[in-house]
C-alpha cells in the first residue's frame, strides 16, 4: 500500500453528520498527528470562518487547528489572488465568504469589479442579485463558490448555493466558474496550501459525486469511506472506481 | 383582408415605450373603441395591477379600462381557478400578483400549498425561496408568470422572474409551468376572456419571440409592428412568419 504524504479530507458525511461525530473520525485524525502527516480540511461550505468549524470539530473532540481548514471561500479568495493580485471583487455571500477575501487584502466593491463572487446568502436581496448581474454584464467575471442545489436541514431541502447562482447565470448569459467540488480547481489549490505534488496526497470523502471526482479530476489517488452519501452499493455504477474504499476510517489507520 | 372580432394587444413596446407612448398607438385604441371592437392588453408584466396599467395608458390618452387589462398574474390566477377551484398558493411576487390571485378568492398559505407561483419579486428574500422550495418538493404544482430574463432599466439589465424562477428550478429539479408569453397559454385564457375563438382574434405586438410566437402557438394570426423589439431585419431569421407586418399601428387602421 502506498504511503501519502498529506491528506486532504472532507468534513461533512466524513467526519461528522450535523452535530454528531462520525465513528473513528477521532482516531483517524489523532493517528495523522501522532504521525505528523500533514492535512486539510477541504469543505464547499462558504459561509462559516475557519474558527468556527474548527471549534465544530473541537467540541467532538476531533483535533484541528484554523490553518487546517479549507473552506471554497478561502479556495475562491485564493484563486482570485493566483491569477490578479489587485482586484476588486464584488461580493454575495455570508461571512465566510467576506472574511476569506478580505483576508487576503481584496478590495471588496460594488460597482467596476473584475469579478463578481456568490457563496451561498441567506440575507440574499434582489439588489444583491442586480448589483452582480451587472457588474457581470460590465464584464466581471463570474465566479460561484460551489454548485450545491440544495441544503439538507431538518426542515427540508433549501436552496444552495448553485441555485442561487442560476440566477446570475440565467439573467446574463454567462456561465460562472465554480471553484468548489466536484471541481478540481479547490484540490489544487489545497495542495499548494500542503506544498504538496498531486501524486503525494490522498483524497478522502464521502461523496463519489463531489469528493472523489474532484480528486480524481486533480490527478490523485481517492480514498472513499462509505459513512455518508454515497453507499457500496451506489458506488457500482460509477466509473472510474476511486483508488480505495473503506466501510470507516478505522480500516484505513493501519496504512497511515 | 380579413376583419377580425377581437384583438389581443401587447403594451411594451407597442402602446409604450417606458413612460413614452408610441406613435398611433392612441389613434389605434380609439379605433377599435369607435367601431366596438373588443380587446384586451396582454402584458408579461405581474407586478402591477390593473388600475395601475390603466393609469399610464391614461396618462398617455391611450383608452383604457381596468377590465381591458389581462397581466400574466391575472392569467396565472385563472388558470388555477380553472384547475382547481378551492386550490391553495404559496406565492411568491409583488402586489399584481398577490392582487390577483386574492381577486379570485384564491387562498393564500405558507404551507401545504397546491401550487406554487412565482412571479418577480424586488422583496425576496432566501425564506420565501425556502418555502417555494419546500412546497414544491411536497408536491405543489410549479407555476410561473412569465420566463423573462432580464429587466430592462435606467441602470442596466436586471434579474427578470425567469432567473429569480431558476432558484426553484434548479434547486428542487422540477420545471415549472409558464403562464406568459411565448407560452400559448396566456392566449387561451384571453380569448376566454373576451369570449372568442381563436381564429376571431388577432394577436399585436412588437416582440416576435413572446407576443407573436404566444399567437402562433395559441393558433392565431398575429400582427407584428416594428415600434419595439423586433425589427424588419431581426424578423427575416424566423419562422414561422407572423401573419402580417406593419411599420406602425397607422398602416393597420383601415383594416379594423
């Protein structure tokens, strides 16, 4: 079995399910430190800060720390910067994603941005959506955090972010990028963070649809723990298969 | 030529341009006023109400009376109504579309709802996209007032009802009934309306992509003029052709 280097790991459905921890998520983690082998937290979440999901996983006893964690807010605030070190970005989104840019020194503005960015807003107004409707119409390019359609809450399904953004997209014409899974762009982006190659890190998720296809869009090697979305039985009508599989992450410890 | 008993009759860009009538379109209206022609304006508009309507036609000595005016908000209220007589609505839009459908005793609910309707709504907000989502995924029927993209304004395009509609198409996967134009079906129930067939009526209007093709698809003869959207050059691409072409609304006088 193949050593890595560095791990990049989903949260949600991979190391816990709302409020509750998933089993051995714990013990994975603590066995990655005891070994000190780098790793990120890699989340399509966009609107909490990074403290507040490291103190989510604290309460669970799962050991992290603020440099560990990866939101799309920060993955979109640093793809910004990668290709355009002073632009202005006009914003739509909660304080995830606000923080993430502004932590990074982008000039947050309302009118002649160079990109128009949305993340999920559940203060979401129609002048918020015209405001980057023509910004984008102006030329701005459009970027979306993630293409999520819906939000498991115990009320139901609500609306996520990817449907949020249609409405961007259908009212200018223009298709946004999105940086979040299933997309590559949020795993190359960790792996700079890592300083990691591809070929070092192993992907690890819950998701075939989202986490294993951005890893296996990147170039890496994808470990999928079957205590979340996607069931063994799912996973056979997926091709290609990903590197792994495990029923929890206690079968995967002895290979750290 | 042939005398038509009725005519349905597009307001934007055919009897107004903005707060700017268009030359004739007075002169048009009093003619079928003088010979008692019956018509009706039919607009994609759902945010205003008829007495609304009929006091910017006013304000431009177009004739016009409240129940000459069809909004795609009365259509959509009627066509509940004719579905299913004790239906309840969550919907989501302005003032002529909550007008609208109260006008036909239809009840209005949060929850448990037949149908969900949404038409432009410059106060929305992530709970009312919630609660037409969460509707819909319990199986209320998808209505929308029209499919328009965009708006236009002073300050440039901004998001029409067909990407504020998006918000529940994408997230919920259902796509959703229109009412307006090009749909034919704001035709049928026009022509219900003023109690005649189709082939007694013709359909005016500027915009060959909603007004004439919502006529041909109801089965009408249409009148397209080149006062608004579609100009004599735009027109060659189309097919099929409207019935008849007029440069203004003058050249159609004689024949009413």
């Amino acid at each position: 079995m193949k050593s890595y280097k560095g791990y990049l790991i989903d949260l949600d459905g991979t190391m816990y399910l709302g409020p509750e921890p998933i089993p051995y998520a714990k013990e994975f983690i603590e066995a990655l430190k005891e070994q000190d082998i780098p790793h990120l937290f890699v989340t399509n979440n966009s609107s909490k800060r990074p403290d507040q999901i490291v103190n989510h996983l604290l309460n669970m006893n799962i050991p992290a720390t603020e440099k560990q964690i990866f939101t799309t807010s920060m993955a979109t605030a640093s793809y910004i910067v990668g290709q355009h070190s002073k632009a202005k970005v006009y914003a739509i989104g909660e304080v995830g994603l606000i923080d993430a840019l502004s932590d990074v020194n982008i000039e947050l503005v309302d009118e002649k941005a160079d990109y128009v960015v949305i993340g999920i807003d559940r203060d979401i107004t129609y002048e918020k959506l015209a405001k980057g409707c023509l910004n984008i119409r102006s030329g701005a390019t459009f970027l979306s955090t993630n293409g999520d359609i819906a939000i498991p809450t115990e009320r139901g399904f609500l609306p996520g972010n990817g449907s949020l953004t249609s409405v961007l997209e259908v009212s200018t014409g223009e298709k946004p990028l999105y940086i979040g899974k299933p997309e590559p762009i949020i795993m190359e982006l960790a792996l700079q963070e890592l300083g990691l190659k591809k070929e070092e890190a192993l992907m690890v998720g819950d998701n075939y649809k989202t986490d294993i296809m951005a890893g296996i869009g990147a170039g890496m090697d994808t470990l999928l723990v079957h205590t979340g979305i996607t069931s063994e039985k799912d996973l056979k009508q997926f091709n290609p298969q990903p590197t792994y599989t495990a029923k929890t992450l206690n079968e995967w410890i002895p290979n750290i």
